[in-house]
C-alpha cells in the first residue's frame, strides 16, 4: 500500500508539474499573440481609457488575448459600482458593459480605484507620458496601485518582442 501511495504521489506531481508548464507556456503564447496583435489596434489604451470615461472614471485598462483576438478592457467605477468595458480597438467606440461581479475582480477593482481615488493626474494622461518617455513602445496595460501613501499605475509597454514596465506617479 506504501508503494502505491508513493507511486500515487509521485503521479500527482507529474500532474501538477505538466499543468503548471501547459499554464506556462499558455502564458508565454498570450504574450506573443499580445505583442504581435498589439501594433494593429487602432485605438491606443489611452484613447481607450478615455472613450470609456461616459460609462465612468477609467479605474484600470489593458489589452487582452482573449478567444484569440486582441481586446481592450477598462475597468470603470461609477459612484460605487465597477464595470468592466470592452472598447472596439478599431474604432473605439464601447462594445460592451458588464457589472463586475467575480470577488476576485471586484477585490482588484476597489484597490485600483482607491489608488484612483488619491490621484492627481488621469490615468490616461500617465499613460501618455510613458509612451511620450518611450519612444516606438505602446502601452499594453495601466494598473493603479497605492506604493505607500502614494498613488502609482504600473504601465507595461511592448515594442516588438521587447516588454518594458514603468510606474508612473500619479500625485
């Protein structure tokens, strides 16, 4: 019975070593689909985050791999609901609202908006200036946080293969 619970556990561990590769590797091909599709979006994340300010403050925004087609999601909040919008990245016009519901990402929400909340310069406007700070990159994603007391949002840039992060200080 020992060798059998060993065997069993030795067998888990492959399990969960080749899940945590498959999650991996799907990752890393996101990555890539996201760095190749990126450059043909038409609308940038800043004009993304603008666009979705009718259905209320841009709390957070990226662009997204998702059923293998690029997508540029905002989350907003409006007085103390969050949404999450998908804005068109050709033509920029709102796709669609969805309240947030997942604990997880209604977690997150609260968080960026709370950072939002402290800051003095928009989010779309930190998002222009690290691209204007960085030149042939776009952004790919504008996360909010509080360092400290501090409001920040920790923008990832893409050009080609090459992915830089940057924070910018928002107060």
């Amino acid at each position: 019975m020992r060798k059998d619970i060993a065997t069993g556990g030795f067998a888990l561990s492959l399990l969960v070593v080749s899940a945590l590769a498959a999650h991996a590797e799907t990752n890393e091909d996101k990555g890539a689909a996201l760095a190749k599709a990126l450059p043909q979006a038409s609308v940038s994340l800043a004009q993304g985050l603008k666009a979705s300010e009718s259905a209320g403050t841009p709390i957070s925004g990226k662009f997204e791999i998702d059923e293998d087609a690029l997508q540029l999601s905002v989350y907003t909040m409006k007085g103390d609901k969050f949404s999450e919008i998908i804005v068109d990245q050709k033509s920029g016009a709102i796709k669609k609202t969805e309240a947030i519901t997942d604990a997880e990402d209604l977690k997150d929400a609260a968080e960026q908006s709370a950072a939002v909340a402290q800051s003095k310069i928009s989010l779309e406007n930190a998002v222009q200036a690290a691209v204007a700070a960085n030149a042939g990159y776009l952004a790919a994603s504008a996360i909010p946080a509080l360092t400290g007391e501090h409001p920040v949002a920790d923008i990832t840039l893409i050009k080609g293969e090459d992915v830089r992060k940057v924070q910018q200080k928002l107060d």
